[in-house]
C-alpha cells in the first residue's frame, strides 16, 4: 500500500494553483449522458474519482479523450444498461448516475453509492425526487432500479425535507428532460449545483434559480453539446490557505473565487490571519500569533463541513481554546484521535470536538480514515516537527489533485513511497 511521508516543521512559501472542484466534476461528467452531441469539459482536476468516472462512462459505450485538464466525453454510444459495479462502490456520486440515465433513457439501474464513512448517508431524498418525477423505484441484490412508465419523467413540485447537494442536483439532472415543470423547494444553494445548472443550461436545459433555495425547470426535448470550464475547487483552496496560515512565509493561492469561501475566510481573519484577496487569488501572509476559533458547519453559504477538517490543524498552532460542532455529519471526528497521537490537546465529547492551543505537534505514523481526515493529516505532519507516515493514502489522492507536488513547490519535504500493507 503507498504511503505519504513527511519531514515536517518546514516553513512554506511561493504559489500554488488550486483545480477544478471535485464535487462538481464528479456531477459534469454523468450529466453529459443527458447530452445528444459531444462536450468539452475544462480545468479537470488530476484525481482519482474522475479515473473512476470516465471508465464507467466508457465501460457504457461512451467516447473518450482526456488531454491534460481537458476531457472530451461522446455520449452518443451509451446504452441504457445496468451500471458496472464494482467502481460504483468507491464513490459515492455514483448516484449521479441514477438522475442522468433516468432523465437520457426514463430507466436506471445503479449500485448502491459508496464513499467516505462519514457516518449514515442516505439516498431517500434523491429517491423522493425521482418518484415525484414518476419513476417507480425498486431495490434489487444491491442495486437500485427507477423505472419511468412509457410517457418518461414529467414535471413536478418537490419540497427537499433537508437540504441536500446531492438530492438537489440528482432531481436536476432527471428534471431537466421531463415533460412540464418542476420545481425544487428548500434546494441546496452550493457553488457546485449552480456549476451543473450552468453546464446543463448551455446544454440547452431551462434552469432557473440554481444557488438559490428554490430551482424551477422546464422540461426540454433536447439537450446539445457544449465546452465548459469546471469551477475551481473551494475546499482544495481552502486546504491551502490554512496550510499558508500555519507554516507560510508568503504564500500565494491562484484560481480562488473569494464567494465561495466568505465564511471560511471571515473565521481565518477572525482569527488574526492576514490576508490579501484578489480578484482570483488569495495571498496569506506570515502569521504571528493566532486566536483560537469555535466553528459550526452549515450548508452554504455557511463554514463547509468539508473544511472543518482542514482547518483543524491550523486551529491547533493557535492561542486558546476552541470547539467544532458539524451540524451535517456529526461523526466526522475519525481524525481526532490521529491528531492526538500527534500530541494535539483535542478530544471529542458527545459529537463536538474541543482543542485547546498551541500545541507543538510531534510526526509519527497515521492513518487517513476519509478524504478531508486524511487532508487533515497532511498538514498536521506538515507542521510537526519530525517525520510523519500516512497510510491508507488513496482517500486523499480521490480529492486532491497532484498534491505531493504541489506541497514540494512551495518547500514541503513530502514523497509518496510503496510500502507493504499498513501495520497499524
Ligand atoms: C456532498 O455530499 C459532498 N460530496 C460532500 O463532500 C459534502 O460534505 C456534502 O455535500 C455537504 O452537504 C459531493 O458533492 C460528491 P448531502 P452529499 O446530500 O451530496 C443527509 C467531500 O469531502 N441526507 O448534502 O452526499 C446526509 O446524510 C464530500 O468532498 C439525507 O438524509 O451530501 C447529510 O447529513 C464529503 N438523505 C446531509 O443530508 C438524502 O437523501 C447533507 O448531505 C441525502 C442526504
């Protein structure tokens, strides 16, 4: 198994480029099975989910050409025909797959969505959307079935009971061929959503409101090629710019849209961070001494649960004491006890992390339990003193793109090295 190491307590500085979102790109590529030309993506990230993504796209008959951060996807060859599993389980946006094939062919059969273990994480408010839209919905041998009745999908009010990214977009994507109109109530408002709208609009799709809590569709016959560019990623940015507060000495970030991470940076500058924002870039001066924060995650326009995470490392070289409450996945703890094996003053009592700060973090051996755990982790060996080996690194090479070189262009001393199986 490959593994990261670090010899950390380096100080950082020069530019780092952050790239396309994740989790847009992880919804662009199934929607383009809506489409009846080819498109263009732009500014694709390097990471594993889009690997994963394009060979199911390909093991369904779809074209594919990927040059550097450019992907072309013909769709045209796709079949409606039970989804491949096996790669399905790794990733939880499969389920992205359920709203486009049911929109394309008014039928799907995928997999159950995998993913970070995050704790419980439902599917039933995508299901009550795709049966508002018609679609009868069946499980069988671990694998969901929605079928449309001969007319297809039609048009519907449907009022989300939580606000879910995922539920939001997956009703867009088999909304938006639908016959009539459909309206999407209590929707999730993420940079992401209106990324895909953007997409599935000059695709020829009519979305209104995206970004907002309520999304109105009107069914379209047709949807055509286009080239789109993916939105840069705020939690890769934001993985940066708390990594460029901690240790920087002068760190530019490029390719940030300052909107998507007002309420992360209102906590940083709360903190005492210095900052100068461009119109896309960010530049983080070297910090003095840092004051400790509470945090509590909300959907957007809220702190990203994504980010509570990342900024935990950074929260720890500050003065005081503080607490994380994640209103969306309260068991997103499972990097709190890696942190304190690194001599973190952190702990959890009844789902809210609490930490007390400065703490001078030692490098030891660690264990990457999600992505944004496993994002977590690197910079807190970053910061150490010592050296610090990561196990179980694929869950950060599915989220962060070409982060090891990244990290060594601004000055980290970090490799990935083949090791057997972890020990620990
Ligand atoms: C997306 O996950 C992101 N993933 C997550 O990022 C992010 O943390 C999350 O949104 C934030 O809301 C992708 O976009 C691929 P949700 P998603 O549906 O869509 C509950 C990362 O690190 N819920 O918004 O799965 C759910 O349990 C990942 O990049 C239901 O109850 O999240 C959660 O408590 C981790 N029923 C809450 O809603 C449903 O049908 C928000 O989930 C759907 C969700």
């Amino acid at each position: 198994m490959r593994k990261i190491v670090i010899n950390g307590g380096k100080r950082l500085r020069g530019e780092v480029t952050i790239s396309g979102a994740k989790n847009s790109v992880v919804a662009l590529i199934p929607a383009i099975i809506l489409a009846e030309e080819p498109v263009i993506l732009d500014g694709v990230p390097d990471i594993s989910d889009v690997e994963s993504l394009k060979d199911i796209m390909e093991m369904m008959g779809a074209k594919i050409k990927h040059e550097g951060e450019t992907l072309e996807i013909d769709p045209r060859g796709i079949k409606s025909m039970p989804m491949p599993y096996g790669k399905i389980n790794s990733l939880r946006a499969s389920y992205y797959f359920m709203g486009s094939l049911l929109g394309r062919f008014g039928e799907a059969r995928v997999g159950l969505p995998g993913g970070c273990d995050l704790g419980p994480r439902p599917i039933d408010l995508h299901i009550k959307g795709f049966e508002a839209l018609g679609a009868k919905v069946e499980y069988e041998d671990g694998a969901m079935h929605l079928k449309a009745n001969h007319q297809g999908t039609k048009g519907a009010y449907i009022f989300m009971d939580l606000v879910s990214v995922g539920a939001t977009i997956n009703v867009m994507l088999a909304a938006v061929k639908a016959k009539g109109k459909t309206v999407i109530e209590n929707a999730a408002r993420e940079p992401e959503i209106i990324d895909v709208a953007t997409l599935l609009n000059n695709m020829g799709a009519k979305i209104r409101g995206a970004g907002t809590n309520e999304i109105r569709i009107e069914g379209v016959e047709h949807l055509s090629g286009t080239r789109h560019m993916v939105i840069p990623d705020r939690i890769e940015a934001g993985t940066y710019i708390s990594l460029a507060a901690a240790i920087g000495d002068g760190v530019k970030i490029d390719n940030v849209i300052y909107e998507h991470l007002e309420s992360f940076i209102a906590k940083l500058q709360e903190m005492g961070v210095e900052m100068t924002i461009r119109e896309d870039s960010i530049y983080v001066y070297p910090s003095q001494t840092l004051k400790m924060v509470d945090i509590k995650t909300y959907h957007y326009p809220g702190f990203a649960t994504d980010l509570q995470q990342p900024i935990t490392p950074l929260l720890l070289t500050s003065i005081g004491y503080g607490k994380i409450q994640d209103t969306i996945y309260e068991k997103r703890i499972n990097h709190v006890p890696e942190l304190a094996r690194m001599g973190a003053n952190i702990e959890v009592k009844s789902n809210t992390i609490y930490m007390q700060g400065p703490n001078e973090l030692t490098g030891t051996d660690v264990v990457a339990t999600d992505l944004r755990a496993g994002a977590s982790l690197v910079l807190a060996g970053l910061i150490a003193s010592g050296e610090t080996t990561i196990h179980n690194i694929e869950f950060i090479l599915r989220g962060y793109s070409d982060i090891i070189e990244k990290l060594q262009g601004l000055g980290a001393d970090i490799r990935i090295v083949e090791g057997k199986a972890s020990q620990i």
